[in-house]
C-alpha cells in the first residue's frame, strides 16, 4: 500500500516541477529517479515526497540543487578510449572530406566529452574548421563545461584515458595546474558554444555531421529515447554519424533502420544515404 | 563437486516467484559455478546479477557460464525486456535497475558503498517491481553491499537466501545480510541451487 502512494508522490512531484518550471523528467527511467528523488528528500531532510514537491513549489532557490540530483554528471575525459580511438579510425577519415563541420554533444554534462573532441579533432588537424555544441538541461553543469576546470586528482585517469584512445599529443598541453584545478586552455573552448537544449522538449537547432550522445539515453524511457534520436537523425546530414554509449543502442527503437551499424563494440551509426 | 543431498525446505512456498536477484562479490566465479550450471533447460524465472567488478575492463563473466549453463546468458543492456530464462550480469561500471514495465535500465551514477554495479540498487529495484515475487540471494563477498537491498526485499514480501557465511570464499557480506535479515534462509550453495530448482518445479 505503501509503494502505491510513493508512486502517485512521485508522478506529482515530477508533475509539479514540469508545470512550474518546465524540466520535464516524466518520460524519465523511473527507478533510476525514485532512487534519486529519494536522495534529494533526504538532503532536504523532507520526511516525505509530498513535502518535497510543497518546498520546491513555493522556494525556487531549492530547484538548483534538486536538478543537480535529478540530472546525473558522471563524466571522463576520453571515457571508454576505445570509443574515441574508433571515432579517429572509422568516423575521422569521413570527416575530413568536409570543408566545415559542426558538432553536437547532447547532454555533454560539464563538457568532459567536448573536450575530449575539441583535443581529439585538434590532433586529426579538424579543429579549425569545426563548431562544437554542447547542450544540457542544467545550467550549473554548463556553467562548469564553459569553465573548462576540474580536479587535478582526476587528471592520472584523463591521461590514461587519453593514451588509450591512442591521443597524438600530451594531455599536459591542453591545460595548467592551479591550486589543485586543471584549467583546460581557453583556445579548445574557441569554437565551441555550450547552451541550454531539452532532448525530451527542444526542437533541431543545426545541422551537423557527428551527434554525440553517450550515457544519456539510458536515462530516459523509450517514448523519449525515440524523441531524441528523431532529433539526431534530422540534425544530422546525408551519411552523418552518431555515437552512442556503450551499452546503449537503436535496437529497440524506431530508427534502427535508418542508420548502419559502423561499429556495433563502440556504438558508432552512419545516416542511411537514401532520400 | 556437487552433492545431491535433497534437504526438505520450505521453498514450495515461492510457487509465485517472478524472479531471481542474485549479489556476489569476491569469489563470485567459484559460488556461481556451484548454481547457474544447474538451472535446468526451460527454467521459468530470469535471473539477474550483480558482481562486483573492477571498472574498465571489458567482463569476463557471459564468455565464463556461456559453455556451462543450460539456460541463455547475456550482459544486459539498457532497455533490455526481461525475458524468463535468461541470466543477465550488470555491467561493469554501471548500476542496473529494473523497470516498472519490466525492462531492464542502466545507470551511471556515483558508485553506491564504492561498488558500481551496486547490488543494493538492483534489489531494491527489483524489490519496487516484483514485491513478494522476488527472491534475493547475496552469496560470498567483503563488502556491506548487499544487506539494504536484500532488506528492501524482504520488506517487500520477498524471499531472502543467504550463503552460510562460514562456508563462503569471503564472509563479510552474507553476515552483513544476515545481520539486517536475521530471518533469512541460510543455506550453503548446493541447498541454494536445489532450492530454485524445487521452487520451479
């Protein structure tokens, strides 16, 4: 009896923070926010749902940090080098027939995975003629990805990850330790714009070549991982490429038919060349 | 390896189990090997896993039971449906969850109690979807991970199974179970094995 009125709390919750300040997490995967709302009513120390979505409803000031518990960073720079060294072998030779190129990291989080492209295409000798999106539902995170810091103790793994993904350069010359901060050099950011878009609300706003979407999807139930993907495929041009995480896929999509598999181990899709 | 003793249980009492959770941890190859190769053909229920396993590296687990178990393997992935008869792992570092309308969804959030997959965040998912249908194993492990989940279970109406922590590789998570289930079952893996047999037959 219990879990039913935990469930309807939830939905009203998820209800009220659409209505009231249009994030819309109702098309979320549900266990993964339960367990999260749940850690949000703790830290406020609200003894049920119910006064959770009272609180949020009537002090805005709480909604930042309640988007920092409904919205999951987890990021690495290069996460899964595996991924970014087929990115260099099979997407990074087609890239280089276009004059310019644009770019988009949806859900890019505080803009790990940005990063990892700009220094990525940097080596590949890409970086001059392309733009780079990087797009995301909380403005804290991308507030952090526009800075380009993050914590020196993190740096032995981005470098690891960076040698794995078979990197041409050294990490060390993309950025400059401070007080235990690496601050990533400003030219990577150069070309790049990070700005507020909804997969589950926005509409197409370019077009591009390379959509990187990694770690995102599974966050989301079918409806809206299609809605996305029905984004990513407008956005993208005859033969683009998208990246998904390595344990998501178009398997259970509607668009598993129009894109090819260009590598099923790292989740790389070209665009079908057809009208 | 296996003994055949046939100890009388309660397990009749689980005619409408849904399905398996099972945690392990240190030790994990071994313990398993002593259950999932004795799963027979046809076996009604899914079973999902978690071992905890360093992140990184690709697992090793599906190519491990492929060869050995009469029913499917596979790592799940997200959105995966649950299909009975299938044993599906966690991957490695990710969290797996189990949906409303029984799929199966993944997550990287922070690792919980340092483990991600965490086997709390899978049982007590599973113990929101599958109430009393759901019976919950934690198996050899040094880890506390594991016990909140395994209570979540039971709370729930499930059915919770305890490896006998004396006779597991690595005691401390079946007794840290055992310490937030006292009521538990307490078997050693070949009571285990026979005890989901039994419960499907």
């Amino acid at each position: 009896m219990s879990e039913l009125t935990h469930d309807i709390e939830l939905s009203l919750l998820l209800e009220a923070i659409f209505r009231r300040y249009h994030y819309d997490f109702r098309g979320y995967s549900m266990a993964s926010v339960k367990r999260r709302v749940h850690q949000a009513k703790e830290h406020f120390r609200c003894p049920t749902i119910s006064s959770l979505q009272d609180r949020v409803l009537h002090d805005p000031s709480v909604l930042p940090k309640l988007l920092s518990y409904l919205t999951v960073q987890v990021s690495d720079l290069f996460r899964d080098p595996a991924y970014f060294r087929a990115l260099r072998e099979l997407v990074i030779p087609h890239l280089k027939t276009y004059p310019s190129l644009k770019v988009w990291v949806a859900g890019c989080s505080t803009g790990e995975e940005l990063y990892s492209l700009a220094i990525l295409f940097r080596e590949e000798g890409l970086e001059e003629r392309t733009m780079f999106y990087g797009t995301d539902i909380n403005p804290d995170a991308l507030q952090q990805a526009d800075a380009g810091v993050y914590s020196l103790n993190r740096i032995p793994q981005f470098t690891e990850n960076h040698r794995r993904a078979g990197g041409k350069s050294s990490l060390s010359d993309y950025y400059t330790a401070n007080y235990g901060a690496a601050v990533f050099d400003k030219s990577l950011r150069q070309r790049a714009v990070f700005s507020d878009h909804s997969l589950v609300s926005d509409e197409v706003f370019a077009e591009v070549q390379l959509v990187s979407c990694r770690n995102v999807l599974i966050y989301f139930d079918l409806e809206i991982q299609n809605r996305a993907l029905g984004l990513f495929q407008d956005s993208l041009v005859r033969k683009g490429f998208l990246g998904l995480g390595a344990k998501e896929s178009l398997r259970y999509s509607q668009y598993a038919e129009s894109f090819v598999e260009l590598s099923r181990e790292e989740r790389l899709y070209q665009k079908r060349g057809g009208a | 390896m296996i003994s055949s003793r046939s100890t009388s249980l309660p397990a009749t009492k689980n005619a409408r189990a849904a399905a398996i959770a099972i945690g392990v941890s240190s030790g994990a190859v071994r313990a398993l090997s002593e259950i999932l190769p004795l799963l027979p053909r046809h076996f009604p229920l899914p079973v999902l896993i978690v071992v905890h396993l360093p992140p990184g590296e690709k697992s090793a687990l599906v190519d491990c039971f492929e060869g050995k178990c009469q029913i499917a393997i596979r790592e799940a992935e997200d959105k995966d449906p649950i299909v009975d008869g299938t044993i599906y792992f966690a991957p490695p570092d990710y969290h797996l969850l189990v949906e409303a309308d029984r799929r199966l969804s993944l997550s990287s959030e922070e690792p919980v109690l340092f483990s991600r997959p965490s086997i709390d965040v899978l049982f007590e998912s599973a113990a929101d979807v599958y109430g009393a249908a759901l019976i919950g194993i934690i198996l050899t492990g040094a880890s506390n991970d594991g016990a909140g989940g395994l209570k979540a279970i039971v709370a729930a109406g499930g059915t919770a199974l305890v490896q006998r922590p004396d006779l597991a590789q690595a005691s401390e998570m079946p007794q840290a179970a055992l310490d937030a289930c006292p009521n538990a079952l307490v078997l050693t893996l070949p009571q285990i094995a026979n005890y989901l047999q039994q419960t499907v037959a």
